[in-house]
C-alpha cells in the first residue's frame, strides 16, 4: 500500500532524482532506503495502536488459563503435638470433621442439581468430593485412636466417641450419594428419562427437608446444644411421615398411568429411599447429647 501511495505522488509531482545519485543504479537503491526511512517515520506514530491491537488479537485464538484452585491444597487440623493435651486434640478433630461436614453439605446440594443437569465433569468432580470425605475420615480415626493411648477423663473419651461415631456416619452419607444417587443420575441420563412436574417437585421438597437437617446435624456436633438435638430427632419423625405421604402420591399417578411415572417410578423410589437413610444417619449424630440427657429411648425421643 505504502509503495502504492508513493508511486502515484512520483507521478502526479514527478521530482527530480539526482540528490538520490549520479547513476541509475544508485538512484534505485537510494530511493528504496528513502521510501524505508519515511515508512518507518510514518507507521512510529501508530505504533502503540498497533501493538494493542495485535494483543487482542493473539488473545482470541489462546485458551485462558484457570486461576490455580484454593482448593487444590487440603489443610489439616490434626496436629499431632496436639495429642498430648486431650482438651485441643478433640477440639483439632472437632474442626477437622466440620471440614467433612462442609464437604458432605456440597456434596447434597450438588447431587440434586445433577438429576437436572449432569456431564462427565460434573460426575467426576462429585466422586472426587467423596474421595476426600474418605481420606479425612481415614485421617481423623487415626488422629482420634494415637488420643485414645493417653489418659482421657470419662467426657474426653465419650466425646472422642462422638467424633468417631459422627465421620463414620458422613462417610456413610457420602457412600449413598456417589454410590448410590449418582447411580440413578446416570441411568436417567442414559435412558433420557425425565419427572413428572410433581415427581420431581416433590423429590426438591424433599430433599431441601434433608438439607435442612443436614445443617442442623452439623450444628449439633459442634454445639451439642440439647434443643437442636432434639429438633433434628423430631424432623427425622416429619420425615418419615413426608416420604409416605410422597410414596402415596407417585403411587397415584402410577395408577392413573402416568407415562413419565411409569418410567421413572424406581428413580423417584430409590432416591427417596436414599435420602432419608442420609436424614436418618444425619438425625443420629444428635444422639449422643440426648442420651447424655437421658432425654433418648432407643432412638426415640422421651415424652415430655
């Protein structure tokens, strides 16, 4: 283009060329090192333009690269020169199974989004949630059995037992959503089945009730607040009476030949079976503060 520009100015003002050399030959040389010279005067001024232009362009055809994960380093509350004062290795293990709880909370609320919408990815990054909760669990029964060896008072060694007790329970959780729940996610996938309006809103009913338990199970553990305990014992009794009530209604719509039901009816069953052996696992971690109490029958609550 610039030897385009400079050809029609030589031929509109045709200058003389005898400054660029006495020959020919010079004068063709001279004159291309000139016509250099001036391009490169012309483009300094569009250089910066340039430049952040050919940014953006390079950037269009490169993948960005994801911000390192905070999560990709797994910090522990379970220091061993802890063990040798009782009162802070159970309050190290006590914050270590609050990790699992938090872990077991994501797990429920991310298996609930996947009967909606699962990938490959999704699935692998659940599964990788339930190998945590594994290895914690693994790390606190080690970290709790080296306490044990020590001289425990009588609440020292219950609360140990409570803990242990408790991420047994979690990793059981764990278990039934990846071995269980996940599943009935691949299979409603894979046959491109799909819910009832009320199916499936009464499976989000349900399952936000176990959530909801979920939360209180972990408050217990950390507080060992008797009235929450009692709480969490008496919604696991709602419950139960809830999953009959949902079990009547898609029964309902069985008889009356729904097509969807038909087709989802052993999904829809197996994860309401599923999530409330979660809620019952959960409710039972509320057990030890109320026995404690003497406010706990088997696993039924005292008439007041």
């Amino acid at each position: 283009l610039g030897s385009l520009v400079m050809l029609i100015l030589v031929m509109i003002f045709r200058p003389h060329f005898a400054f660029l050399g006495s020959t020919a030959a010079d004068q063709i040389v001279n004159a291309h090192i000139l016509f250099n010279v001036l391009i490169l005067l012309a483009g300094l001024p569009l250089a910066g333009f340039v430049y952040r232009a050919s940014e953006k362009i390079v950037a269009l055809g490169t993948k960005p690269v994801p911000a390192a994960s905070l999560d990709v380093v797994e910090l522990s509350a379970l220091n061993e020169s802890a063990l040798d004062v009782p009162s802070q290795a159970l309050a190290n293990a006590t914050r270590e199974v609050v990790r699992v709880c938090e872990t077991i909370e994501i797990m429920l609320k991310r298996i609930i989004e996947l009967y909606e919408s699962a990938d490959a990815d999704k699935i692998k990054a659940l599964a990788a949630l339930d190998d945590r909760v594994d290895r914690k669990h693994a790390a606190i029964k080690l970290y709790l059995a080296k306490l044990t060896r020590n001289a425990l008072t009588e609440d020292e060694a219950l609360r140990c037992q409570e803990l242990i007790g408790a991420c047994v329970k979690l990793e059981q959780v764990g278990d039934i959503i990846v071995r269980n729940m996940l599943v009935h996610v691949k299979k409603k996938f894979e046959r491109g089945l799909e819910f009832t309006d009320e199916g499936w809103a009464e499976l989000c009913a349900f399952h936000s009730s176990v959530l909801a338990n979920a939360r209180l199970a972990f408050n217990v553990l950390v507080s060992r607040d008797p009235e929450t305990a009692r709480q969490l014992v008496l919604e696991k009794d709602r419950l139960r009476d809830r999953e009959k009530e949902t079990s009547a209604s898609h029964f309902v719509r069985l008889r009356d030949g729904t097509a969807k039901s038909v087709e989802t009816s052993s999904i829809h069953l197996d994860t309401i079976r599923d999530l409330k052996q979660i809620n019952s696992l959960l409710a039972s971690m509320a057990y030890p503060v109320l026995e404690e109490r003497g406010l706990l029958t088997g696993s039924r609550l005292k008439a007041s």
